[in-house]
C-alpha cells in the first residue's frame, strides 16, 4: 500500500512526465486492465466498461497531460488525503 500511496503523491505533483509503466500500474491498482495495445497508444478498460487511451512518448514516458487525466479519473486528490496516513 505504500507503493502506490508514493506512486499517486508522485502524480499530484504534476510532473511533466511520468514513466509508462507506472501509469499502467497505476490504472491497474484501480482495477484498469490493459486490453490492447496499437502502437504507441495503450488502451485500459475498467469492469464497469470505461476506457482510456494513454500514448507514451520516446517510447517510455506519459506526457503532463495524460498524467493529469488519470488524475481526475481516478479521483486521485481524494483519494490520497483518505490513504496518506497508511504511508
């Protein structure tokens, strides 16, 4: 719980970006699943049928933008300041 507790203080600190596969664990720790993938462009759904596109950029990074998405999708604000005494 501390990794990701670190991972999601990591995203509300808008970096500019963030490594690809720590967005991927991210998504998945939030019951995301990777459903396909078609180039640079990842495609994440989860149970209830909500999906996400994410690209990476060079290959391994997510850019700001993305970052901030997740953020708001994954209602990350909220649910940091109810997790962060678990760190």
């Amino acid at each position: 719980m501390a990794k990701l507790i670190k991972l999601v203080k990591r995203f509300l600190g808008e970096p500019s970006e963030v490594r690809f596969d720590d967005v991927r664990s991210l998504l998945k720790a939030f019951g995301f699943e990777e459903v396909r993938s078609s180039g640079s462009h990842h495609i994440f759904r989860n149970p209830q049928g909500q999906m996400e596109i994410i690209p990476k950029s060079g290959g391994k990074m997510v850019k700001s933008t993305y970052v901030k998405k997740i953020v708001r999708l994954l209602n990350l604000e909220d649910w940091y300041a109810e997790n962060k005494d678990r760190e």
